[in-house]
C-alpha cells in the first residue's frame, strides 16, 4: 500500500499546521487573554507543545519510518490487507452481485491514510530493527487482526494495570517504542526521552492537530473543552497536553455544563459526576468563563458541531455577542476521514428505499470509536444495521454476533428471509482493512449458497 502524493502533502501540512479558528474572527484569536492561574507562560517555562517538539528532535525518535525496508512492508501490506472483492466493487460503482446477495458499498470506507501510515511505519520498525525488543504503549489501532499480527511479529504490548497505568518497567535501555496512532501522553514521552530506547511515533497528524489546538487554549487562558470519551486513548493523550479541561462525551453532557455556566448549581454534584473527565483542581465556578473547544478526532461529527452551536449560543447569552469573542473560541479539529466515511453512510441510509437495503452491515474493532459511530448513523434512522468485528460473528446456522449502540454484545438471527435476494449495505471503520470486508462477504455469500442448495435438493 503506498501513500498518494496527496495524502503525503496532507500529512505534511497537519505536521506543520497553525490551526485557525472558523467561529472567532481572525484578530480575536490573536488577542492576549486574562488567564487563569494554572495557565502556562511561554516564557517563564516551555509548554508541554515546546517540550513535545524539543522530544521530537532527539535523534532516537523515528517519525519518517526507514526507507531501506519500505518497499518490502508496502508489499506485505498488500498481501495481508487489500481484497480483489473490494476492489471490484469500487470498480463497478460500488456494487457487487454475486450468489443470491447484492451489496452496496458505502462511498467512503476503510482504513483512512493517517492508519495505513501508522501501520506501515510500525511494519517498517520491526523490519528495521530485527535484533531488538519492540514493545508498543497500546493497541496500535482499534482493529484485532492488525494487532494480532503485530503480535504474532513479537511486538510486546505494554500491559496496563487496573488502575489505569502500564507496566513499563518491561522496557529496558535499548529496547524500541512503538507509539500508536491514538498519540502517547505526556509523561509517557517525557520518560522514554529520558531513557535509552529508540521511539516510533505512528501518532496519526490529525491527532497532533488537536494537541496544537489545545496548546492554543493553554497559551490564551482558556479551559478546554473536549468532546470525547475520557477513557479513550486518543483523549487520555490530549488531556495530558492541557492544563485546565474537561470532558463531555455527548449533547447531554455539554447540555449539563452549559446549564452551569448559566446558572450556577450544586458543585460538589458536578465535580462527582465529572470526576474522571475533568483537570486536577477543576473548579467550575471559575474556570468555565473563557472556553475552547476540541475534539477526539473520531466522534460523530454532527454532534461536534451542534456542540459547538451550543456553547456559542452560551457565551452570548451570558456575555453578550460583542464578547462573544473573549469567551470561546472554536477550532475544526474533527478528521476529514471520519466526516467522509460518515456521510457516506449516510448517503446509504438515505438510499434505503430506492435501494431496498434489508440491512447494513458495519465491520470494524468492537473498541473502535470511530466505527461505533458509523452505527449510530442507520441505527437513529431506524434502518437494521449490525456492527461486527470479525467474519467469525456471522454464524453458518444464521446468526449474527454484533456489537448494539449501546456497548453490548449480543447475538441474534440474521437474514430474516433466506429465501430471497439479499440487499445489503456495507460500510468499515478508518481503521478496518479491505480484507475483513472481503471475509465478512464471504461468509455471507456462503450462507446463502448453501442455503440455496439444500432448497433444491
């Protein structure tokens, strides 16, 4: 699988970006706030963003991959992720026929460039240094065949602890660290730069995009507020960027902070519920008058932007619209990937019935955010949808074991009428390869066939 000449300019660009603010004026983001005590001065001390790109340039940190074996990982990564299936499809404006069963592929789909890169310089380490431990800080991304893989390659994955922390006193002096596409926090890279270890950084750029834009809250005073899911580890390393921040996972959270920016409230209620999601020393009495807001990069992208509408709406009402400006700022931090792949389920959904779709099927890690959302887009609509993670969850006695909107996991008869054509939707998270679609298809296809066949014997 090799980059497009786009998608190396794109990585580029996110590596490099100024972010810039499209709901605050141009001047307004350039204006010196009155922070808060906890804010960062950019001259008494380095920001954790200075002290990030000083980690950068340390000669034992590898953010390019290694040239000398890159041809030979872009084959293997051919041969174990892409699908003849898949391919025919695209070719054949997205639709296959084939044994009783038509699919409708979803125009946008799969494993986005940010992934491939990460997969592809992790395959590059292990390749580059065949004589040394290689241990990886989490699952590289959310799919299981691509971390089985790496695995079954000897990559040691960093255990954690029931409290939440690693085990990382299984790294020694001289061993490899890989980080994952989520990003490392802080203090993780902060001890592998203190030590004698050679660090891969996969971190996808867009992800480095939301730790730019929350530095920029920190230097202008403002508290971060982070749309996503604070046990998730894209945002366990955003968070470690901040200074002060809090974390709301969906319209109902943000819903119950703006009624306390408003109107005050019990504060001790508060804190208990937020106690996982927010800052150390998080007062809201305080610290909820000048916001920004960011986002985990693979949440569902209307509920972003109807967030941010919210709190908008908010800092006008109590301040005014003239100082509107002084009291939040808002930066488009959500991933050209996941909008895509998102509108083009929805694009499906909204095809239903010309079509006659009498499912969609969603194929991606049961852990992946991004694929969780791609549910939730038939699912609202009331269109049969199901999310697996392998083709092993479609059952040859006609079941399916799927993941609900819900978080649990849960099995159930599958095609309803085995007697006629099926007429399916099909769609894969950002961090699904081509082949698990192919597989999953093929499991299918095999269901029907044989159903098929014992009805003429």
């Amino acid at each position: 699988m090799k980059f497009t000449r786009s998608a190396i300019f794109a990585a580029v660009a996110l590596t490099n970006v100024n972010v810039h603010a499209f709901v605050v004026q141009q001047q307004q983001t350039q204006r010196a706030f009155v922070g808060s005590s906890s804010s960062l001065s950019s001259t008494a001390e380095n920001t954790k963003k200075q002290e990030r790109l000083r980690f950068m340039k340390n000669e034992q940190f590898h953010r390019r991959g290694f040239k000398e074996v890159r041809s030979g990982v872009e084959n293997t990564m051919d041969a174990e992720y892409k699908s003849d299936i898949v391919d025919t499809m695209k070719a054949n404006e997205y639709v296959l026929q084939r044994d009783g069963v038509k699919v409708h592929l979803a125009k946008d789909f799969g494993f986005c460039w940010g992934v491939e890169r990460s997969i592809a310089l992790a395959y590059e380490a292990v390749e580059h240094f065949p004589d040394r431990k290689i241990h990886i800080t989490n699952e590289l991304i959310h799919n299981p065949e691509v971390n089985d893989k790496l695995s079954n390659m000897k990559v040691q994955f960093i255990e954690k602890e029931e409290d939440g922390g690693k085990r990382f006193e299984t790294v020694d002096e001289g061993d490899v660290v890989i980080l994952p596409a989520f990003g490392a926090s802080f203090e993780e890279m902060d001890r592998f730069d203190k030590m004698n270890v050679d660090v891969v950084d996969t971190t996808c750029p867009w992800v480095s995009k939301v730790w730019n834009t929350v530095d920029t809250h920190q230097k202008n005073g403002l508290t971060s507020i982070i749309h996503g899911k604070y046990g998730h580890e894209e945002t366990i390393a955003t968070v470690s960027f901040c200074e002060d921040y809090i974390c709301v996972k969906d319209m109902k959270e943000a819903e119950m902070v703006v009624d306390y920016i408003l109107n005050g409230g019990d504060k001790e209620e508060f804190l208990k519920y937020f106690e996982k999601a927010v800052s150390k020393g998080f007062d809201p009495d305080t610290m909820l008058d000048k916001v920004g807001l960011a986002n985990q990069t693979t949440m569902y992208k209307k509920e972003t932007r109807a967030i941010g509408q919210l709190f908008q709406k908010t800092m006008m009402k109590k301040f005014g619209p003239v100082e509107v400006g002084t009291h939040y700022m808002e930066f488009d931090t959500i991933c050209d990937a996941t909008q895509e792949r998102q509108d083009a389920v929805d694009e499906l959904v909204a095809d239903k019935e010309k079509l006659g779709l009498d499912f969609i099927l969603v194929i991606g890690g049961w852990d992946s955010s991004n694929t969780a959302h791609l549910l939730e887009i038939p699912h609202k609509a009331g269109v049969r949808s199901f999310h697996i993670n392998r083709a092993e969850c479609i059952g040859a006695d006609n079941t399916i074991t799927h993941r609900t909107v819900d978080g649990e996991i849960v099995t159930e008869p599958f095609v309803l009428d085995l007697d006629k054509e099926i007429v399916m939707g099909v769609t894969s998270g950002a961090s699904t390869p081509d082949a698990a679609v192919q597989e999953s298809l093929g499991n299918i296809f095999m269901l029907k066939k044989v159903h098929d066949a014992a009805k003429e014997e």
